[in-house]
C-alpha cells in the first residue's frame, strides 16, 4: 500500500529529483532520529526560504533540536521519515510553497495535530501572514527575542500535546 497512509511522497511538486544538498539532509535523517530520541529536546523541521536558517537554527538549538531543510521536496521526504515534534515554516516562502507543506502535514493522519509555526520578516497583516494564521498554530513576526520565540514555540507545543 502507498500513500499518506505509510508516509511515501506523492504529488507533483514533490516529483522533481532531490539535488546534493536534499540528500544531504536525508543521508543524516536516521542519525538524528536516533539521537533526539535520547537527549529530550522536541524535534523541529525548519523549512527555510528567504530566513538564515543558520541564524534560527543556532538561536533555538539549545532548546530545540532542529533539522533544516531549504526546499519543499526535502521537507516532505523529513515528514515521511522522521518523527517531529513540530514544524517551523519561513513567513516567506511563497503561498503555493507554504500551502503545500502544510497540506502535506496535514494529510497524514499521524501529522493532523502537530504544531505548525510560521516564522519571519513578513509585515503583520500581510498576504502571507494572513494566509499563514489560517493554517498555522502560530505566526511569529521578527523582530523578536530569543526568549519569547522558545515560549511563544513551547505554547504551540504544550496545546498540540
């Protein structure tokens, strides 16, 4: 059987071939699987468009263990393999981008509740935060603080659960 059912990818915009850095990202999946399972920090999916995702990732890394991908097909290959606490979208991504990703979290029955947060640059009030807050448990606007990002993170982890 395939399908959303067992996690396999379907759909064409997630056809395309993975490039190096794609596998990259998978190549290291079963390694961090393993390894979050043990130290107790929540697993996050960081899908980056327009944000340094090495800027994020170290400002939430001590509380987080984040795995960053930069493209939707990435994204959903870490959905279908690894288990996640919650998912961590930039507020840039284009609408067509973010709206898939969150359809395909949202098709798997496993997925339906886990916590999705839209973060960014994006203007309050925009296009895409509007869109965002529709389906997202949380946009996050910067600039903000460190410390708010773990709490206003922790608060959509603590009602997902």
């Amino acid at each position: 059987m395939t399908g959303a059912a067992d996690g396999r990818l379907r759909g064409r915009s997630v056809e395309r071939p993975l490039n190096g850095s794609d596998r990259s990202v998978l190549s290291s999946l079963a390694d961090l699987g393993v390894a979050a399972s043990g130290d107790g920090r929540p697993v996050a999916l960081l899908v980056a468009g327009d944000i340094d995702p090495g800027q994020v990732s170290k400002r939430l890394d001590a509380h987080f263990r984040m795995i960053v991908t930069t493209n939707l097909p990435a994204a959903v290959s870490v959905l279908a393999e690894v288990r996640l606490d919650f998912v961590l979208i930039d507020a840039a991504l284009t609408d067509p981008a973010m709206m898939e990703l969150i359809t395909q979290v949202r098709v798997r029955q496993w997925l339906r509740d886990l916590p999705i947060i839209c973060y960014g640059s994006a203007a309050p009030g925009s296009a895409v935060s509007r869109l965002a807050g529709l389906a997202a448990h949380d946009v996050i606007v910067e600039p903000v603080s460190t410390d708010e990002l773990v709490s206003r993170i922790s608060a959509a982890l603590s009602v997902g659960r």
